[in-house]
C-alpha cells in the first residue's frame, strides 16, 4: 500500500509538471499563431484523445507515463517528422516566424515551471508556514555518523561558520550547504574553544551518498522495554533521563553506549532522573553491550522556530524561496558535472523520485516536492542539450546574434544527438537506481 501511494503521488506530481511546461509551449505558440497538431499527456499510443470543432490541435492521452509532448507545426523535434519538414514552409508554421517569436515559445515550458514553483511556494508560505530548528539553536551542538567522525568533527560541536561565513540558518541545511559550496574550512565551537576543521575534497563522493551526517545531539530517554527484554522486570519507565551508568556521568547516546560497553556481561546501577526525583535501578548488561531498552530523545529541549505569513509576506517570500532554489540547484548540477565529485552516481530516475515522496498523504510535503520537481524541470530543460528547450535557445540564439540559421539537416543532426545523450542520461539514471535497490 505505501509503495502504490508514492506511485500515485509520483504521477500526479509529474503530469502536472509535464501539462503545465507543455502548456507553456502551447500558449505561446498559439499568441503567435502557430499551428499545434497535438498536446499529449504521456506518450502515444493514445488512450483517450479528442479534437475539438475548429481546431486544428488533437488532444489526448498516451498509455507510457513517462511525460507528455506539445507537437508544433514546423519545428525539429522528438517525433522527427522530416516529411513534413521536406515541405515548402507554411505561414503557420513555427519555422516561419521570427527569431524572437521562436525563442518565446521555446521558453514557455520553462517560464511556466517557474511560475508554478512561484505560486506553489506562495501558497505553501501562506497555508503553512514555516518550521526549522535554527542551527543556533542546536545548543548541545552535533551528532556525528562514522563518516563525519572521519572528516574531522566531534560529538558535541556546534558549527558556526563555513569558509569563514556564517553557517545555515537551518540545521537540516548543513550538510547540503557543505557539499553545494563545496566547502573548504569549516569552523566549530569544541569544548568551549574555537576550532578549525579542513574539508578534504577526497571525502565529497562519501559525503554525497551518505545522509545523516550531522543530527541534532540532545539528551537520551527511556522509552519503552520490550517484554522480551533482559530488563523487562527492572524499574524504567518512558521519560526517565539518564543521569549515569555506574560512576560515569552520561547524557547522550554515545555517551551511555560507551558506558554500558565497559559492563558488557555484567551488572551495574544507572542514575535516572525521574521528574524531579534521582533513582538509582540495577540493570543487566549484555555481552554485546546492550540493555535491551529503546531510547528517545528528550525534544521537550528543542526550540523549533515558525514564521507565519499573511498573503502579502507570503507573495515576496514564494519569488525569492523560488529563485533560491533555482540557485542551490544549479550548484548541484555542477557538482554532478564535476567527475571528480562522483555525483553522477546519485542521479536517479522516477525511483529516486518516488522514494523522496511520503509513504502517507501530506499536501504541504506533496506539494513542496512538486514545487521544488518543478524548478528541477525547468533549470534541467535549460541545458544546452540538443533536444531539450536550452537546445533549441541556443541555437535560436546564435541565430539571432549571427543573422544565420542553422541548416535542416545540422537541427535533425543535433536532435539525433541530443535524444541519444538523453537515452545515455537516462540509463544511468535507471542503472544507479537499479544498484542501490539490489545493495
């Protein structure tokens, strides 16, 4: 069941995608009256279609969910069509009209995409808000995996600068923000005491496909013993803090870990703090250095902030959270484009895409995927790839700035070229999904 709702939420979020930037072709193409012979969702063959009286456009849709298509009369695209294309030009025709016209309709898709981040965003500030944990606010400082242990930071250290500016606000922003800006020098506070730990580059490929890097440390609990457990019968109960194992003060999970592994095997007395009474219970210890007990953390200590918004805060805040996002994500194809990075690996297909999706329905975390797949389809759509719209820009372009067109034969050429890049583009995509699910 919750695999056939992330299928369910993956192909209303991208049909919407797909029928927004397709339409955006569409419209502008029909402000300039350029005949379009068809507009699919998805790809034929076609399961439903229908044109209406006195349109020369059939409508419809295709039974391979893997898109959708704007058929314009006249332009070199994916379906290939070089019998028409063989034709005298038509006045109708996209190949007829202006250099400008032609750069307009091949933006549409993108500009749309754009504006539907934009207005997702603004109705996402407006609804809901805003909630993070301010890194300031992480007072115990960092929890750290093995591989940042590696790198060089610590337990407990708190992070205050990257490459001597000032840190992201939000918590959960810190790893991306290390690997986006490929940050040399991180700065912490450790121990009281300012400290500087250097990002050696080597790491950026672990650091890529290794989430979790830092977690919010905070105090550890009792939360509940399993019938089971080798301490069912002791006396813990659910929000009991740890206060010490044995003579060793503890407060936090690898804290306790330490302490209990030094009485693997054995038995030993831990001090909890119960409300606002101190008490001691003996415990048993595995030989692997387990109690049997599963932990929480004491949240009751986390300061999470929120921002609310009325219409007027929200419309500002939705352009400038769009156009950060554009920007962040720009950073990231950059990093993939880098070999040296190795973040071609975490490139992924409509799998990638499911697994980010909630296994249950939330409108603020579908739309907010939807609003950010969105800007990843329009900056993705800009590349000067042939076949995708930055293609076609660039040669429109060059156009434009040279007072020459491009030949027929070089456009059909380049389209070949650009599909067969993407099909590359797509196989790896498919093949790293492939390996992390048989990993």
């Amino acid at each position: 069941m919750d695999i056939l709702l992330k299928i369910i939420q993956v192909i209303l979020s991208l049909s919407l995608l797909v029928l927004v930037h397709e339409f955006g072709h569409y419209i502008t193409a029909r402000i300039f009256k350029i005949r379009v012979e068809k507009f699919y969702l998805f790809f034929p063959p076609a399961i439903f279609k229908f044109k209406p009286r006195k349109s020369d456009t059939e409508f419809g849709i295709g039974c391979i969910p893997l898109g959708g298509f704007c058929k314009i009369s006249g332009m070199i695209d994916e379906s290939m069509d070089k019998e028409s294309m063989a034709k005298p030009p038509q006045p109708w025709e996209f190949r007829s009209k202006p250099a400008w016209q032609r750069l307009i309709v091949l933006a549409g898709g993108v500009l749309m995409n754009v504006v539907l981040a934009i207005v997702l965003y603004i109705a996402i500030l407006y609804s809901w808000g805003e909630q993070y944990i301010r890194t300031d606010d992480a007072v115990y400082g960092i929890e750290v995996n093995d591989l940042a242990a590696e790198v060089g930071f610590m337990d407990g250290d708190r992070i205050i600068a990257f490459d001597g500016h000032p840190a992201p606000d939000n918590f959960y922003d810190l790893q991306i923000d290390l690997l986006r800006d490929q940050v040399e020098e991180v700065t912490v506070i450790r121990n009281g005491d300012t400290a500087k730990i250097q990002i050696d580059p080597v790491y950026t490929p672990a650091m890529l496909n290794t989430p979790g890097m830092f977690n919010l440390r905070l105090p550890i609990l009792v939360g509940s013993v399993p019938d089971s457990s080798l301490n069912a019968g002791a006396d813990l109960r659910q929000g009991d803090r740890f206060l010490a194992v044995g003579d060793t003060p503890v407060t936090f999970y690898r804290e306790l870990q330490n302490a209990l592994t030094a009485h693997a095997g054995g038995m030993t007395d831990i001090l909890l703090l119960r409300g606002v009474d101190t008490v001691s219970v003996p415990i048993k210890v595995s030989a692997d250095g387990k109690m049997g007990v599963l932990l929480q953390r004491d949240i009751s200590e986390l300061n999470i902030t929120r921002k609310e918004y009325s219409l007027l805060e929200a419309v500002p805040a939705g352009f400038k959270l769009t156009f950060s996002t554009i920007g962040n994500y720009v950073q990231e194809l950059g990093l993939i484009f880098s070999p040296e990075t190795e973040a071609y690996k975490s490139v992924g297909s409509f799998i990638t895409i499911g697994s980010i999706f909630p296994s249950s329905w939330n409108w603020q975390i579908f739309w907010n995927i939807t609003a950010l797949l969105s800007v990843m389809l329009a900056v993705m759509n800009l590349l000067p790839i042939p076949a995708l719209d930055g293609g076609h820009i660039l040669f429109t372009l060059y156009e434009m700035i040279t007072g020459r067109k491009p030949s027929q034969r070089f456009m059909e050429t380049a389209q070949m070229i650009g599909m067969f890049l993407l099909l590359m583009i797509m196989i790896l995509a498919f093949g790293n999904d492939i390996l992390r699910l048989i990993r």
